[in-house]
C-alpha cells in the first residue's frame, strides 16, 4: 500500500517538532538532530520535517510504497507524465537507503517516489560532488539532480488567502 509522502524545510526543529506532535496526536517516529518523521496511518502519510539550511516551507512531495513492483508502478506513472526522471538507486538520504525516482512538477515542486530498503545513521550525501563550491545544505540529498525544484515558502500570518 503506498503512503502520501511530504517533507518540509523548517527554521525551528525542536518546536515544528511541538507543532507537528500536538497536530497529529503522535510523537515523530524518527527523531534526529536535523530531522523528525511521522509515519501515520491517519491520514496515512509519511510526514517529514528538516532543519537543514533550506528556505523553510515546502521541500518536496512524494509517494513511498513498500515493494520493488510498486515502485516499478510508479515510474511507469511518472514516464507516462512526459517530464524528466531522475534515477536513484540505492541512495543514502533522511536516515534511510532508497531506490528513487524523481521529477519536477509543471509548477517547479519536485515529487520522489520511493522504497526505502533500510534505515542508516546519517542524513545522506550530497547530490553534488564533495568539492563543489555551494553550501552542504544546497546541494541537499532530497532532490532530484536535473531540473529546478522550487522551495514554497511559509506565507506570512497577514494572508488572507483562502484554499
């Protein structure tokens, strides 16, 4: 059965971490110095959140599933959408080793589709090589290494806007 996936880039870990427990009624299943996840199964979500220098809203959409053929499933999907697929097999990214694909939406948001095969003790290695001039946090795991994803912001309170 496959899982709705969201990550977002936060400034504050420890009270998006508050935020987010009173939210779903749920401490995080995973909890790390830069990072906290929720898997729920109501809704059935894999909620995860980053302290890792990205600009705070949205970072990625995703769909894990939980075996090789569903992932072949959504692949198949992702080709059918004629955009650019990235990829990745057996990487090293948010505390876990994944097969992935990635593509970047019309709208700029990036969206992975995962299995994960095992947990590992460190976030994960940059998509970029080690000697590049950017910043760590630039060059995140979480991201698909062609097209340009768009980070969407945490709007202000002043908003009026409705859905």
């Amino acid at each position: 059965m496959k899982r709705f996936h969201i990550h977002v880039a936060v400034e504050d870990l420890a009270a998006s971490v508050r935020f987010y427990s009173a939210l779903f009624a749920s401490e995080p299943t995973v909890v790390k110095s830069d990072y906290a996840k929720w898997m729920l199964d109501d809704p059935r979500v894999n909620f995860a959140i980053s302290q890792r220098g990205a600009t705070p809203g949205l970072d990625h959409l995703g769909v894990q599933v939980e075996s090789e053929a569903e992932l072949d499933e959504m692949h198949d999907r992702l080709k059918g959408a004629a955009l650019p697929v990235d990829e990745q097999i057996g990487t090293a990214c948010c505390y876990a080793n994944s097969n992935k694909y990635w593509t970047v939406d019309p709208q700029g948001i990036a969206w992975e589709s995962y299995h994960t095969l095992n947990e590992i003790p460190v976030f994960g290695e940059s998509r970029k090589a080690q000697s590049s001039t950017q910043a760590p946090e630039a060059t995140a795991c979480c991201a698909p290494s062609s097209g340009k994803p768009i980070g969407i912001p945490v709007k202000s309170s002043s908003s009026s806007s409705c859905c």
